[in-house]
C-alpha cells in the first residue's frame, strides 16, 4: 500500500501526490466551452426577454445599455472589493481570476440592468 511504481502509471498522467492542485488540459477546455456556453445562452436569454417585453408592448423607454453600464461598474467593483476584503490573503495569489471576474460581474449586472429597468 505504497505509492505506486513509476512503472505502474500510464504515460502522460502524473503520480496522485503530483496531481495536486491540477487540472487536465481537456477538463481546462471542456470547463471552458461550458463556461461559454451559459454566458452565450444567458446573453441569448437576456435578448430574447426583452424581443418578448418589446413585442407584447410592457416596456417603455428605460435604462440602454450606456446607463446600465455606468451603473454596473461601481456594483461590479464594490462586490469585488467586498470579496477581497473578506477572503484575505489567499485572494491576492488568485487576482489572475479576480480579473475576468470583474469583467463577468459587470456584463452581468449591465445586462441585467438595461433589461429589467
């Protein structure tokens, strides 16, 4: 019940203690390709919903685009400050995916911003 020999694993796969903290590359790109999957189908949601608002008539001039942006940048960010400031030190090695995050958070919020006002 030791570790297991050199022998024993498959080319190209690591030993179980080397694995930590990887990820395969075809699960990186299968992550991927689900990621944009939803954010596709969410923005084709988004579009959708309000083609529906707009042919059955219950909205009115609201909130486009450029005034849902400029409200969801100070969301975006004070939801990502708040995040930082409460998840410490171990966020400051993860900035790498604060950032794509912000930019989500603020596609997000805009979106839904410009179609629910």
């Amino acid at each position: 019940m030791g570790e297991p020999d050199k022998n024993d694993i498959p080319e190209g796969r690591c030993a179980p203690a080397d694995r930590r903290g990887r990820m395969d590359q075809a699960d990186k790109i299968l992550l991927s390709a689900i990621a944009i999957f939803f954010a596709a189908a969410f923005i084709a949601l988004c579009f959708a919903l309000k083609a529906l608002l707009d042919a059955v008539g219950l909205v009115a001039a609201g909130v486009g685009l450029g005034a849902a942006l400029i409200i969801a940048i100070p969301i975006a960010v004070l939801l990502l400050l708040l995040l930082l400031v409460f998840s410490g030190d171990g966020m400051l090695g993860e900035f790498h995916t604060a950032v794509p995050a912000f930019f989500a958070l603020v596609a997000f919020f805009t979106l839904t911003i410009a179609v629910v006002f």
